[in-house]
C-alpha cells in the first residue's frame, strides 16, 4: 500500500497544450510500468497537443464540458460523470470547450505520453 497525502502532490503547467492546462500529479507510481493519476484543469477553449500513450488512459470529467477527438475522425463532447477510455497508442487530443473551464481525472498505465504536434483549428472543431 502507499498513502500519498496531498502535500505530496506535485503540481505544474504543463507545456504541450494550446491555452492553459494546469496539472496536479496525484499518484504517480510508474517507472516503466504502473499506473499515474492526475487532476488536469483545462481553461477555457485549452486543449492537449495530438499525443498517444503507450498503456490505456481513462479520463473521468469531474467539472465543465470534455471536448475529445481521435486520428480516426471521431469527437464528442464529454459531461461531468461521463469517462472516456483511450486504448494504447490512439492518437489523440482533449480539453475544453470553448466559453468554459474544464477538469478531468486522468489515469495512465505503462509510461508517460509521446507528445506531437499541435491540434489544428479544424481538428478542434466539433
């Protein structure tokens, strides 16, 4: 077992977004393998570069409105209480809607994302 008391937490802005994420690594257990949890506050419109990740991810919309899209074309938009599953190294993207904050859970499994280039606007429609 391992207890981690929020004081614990480390907290960052992290880089690879357009606008402004702020990210909270709650538990972060991983080497090469293991499991990450993070709280990741989107502002307003900010959305993640196009990324995979090596392991599944789950985000878990806990304020605000998700906005989601894959390589394959799909996009949605994900609610408070809404999770969405990502498989192992589905390109894709996430953040806010515009005219809204957003923040969701994030848990990783099996390292950290390969981070690529920066959505374009007619990727981040939906």
């Amino acid at each position: 077992m391992k207890f981690v008391p929020e004081a614990e937490h480390g907290h960052g802005v992290n880089e690879q977004v357009t606008g402004t994420v702020h990210l909270e690594r709650i538990m972060s257990m991983m080497e090469k393998e293991g499991v990450q949890l993070a709280l990741v506050r989107f502002e307003d419109g900010a959305l993640t570069h196009w990324h995979t990740h090596p392991g599944e991810q789950i985000l878990y919309v806990v304020e605000g409105q998700c906005r989601f899209g894959n390589e394959a074309g799909e996009k949605l938009v994900a609610q408070v209480g809404d999770a969405i599953h990502i498989p192992p190294g589905e390109k894709h993207w996430h953040g806010a809607v515009d005219g809204k904050d957003m923040a969701h859970l994030s848990v990783t499994t099996v390292g950290g994302p390969d981070w690529m280039e920066p959505v374009s606007d007619e990727d981040g429609k939906l």
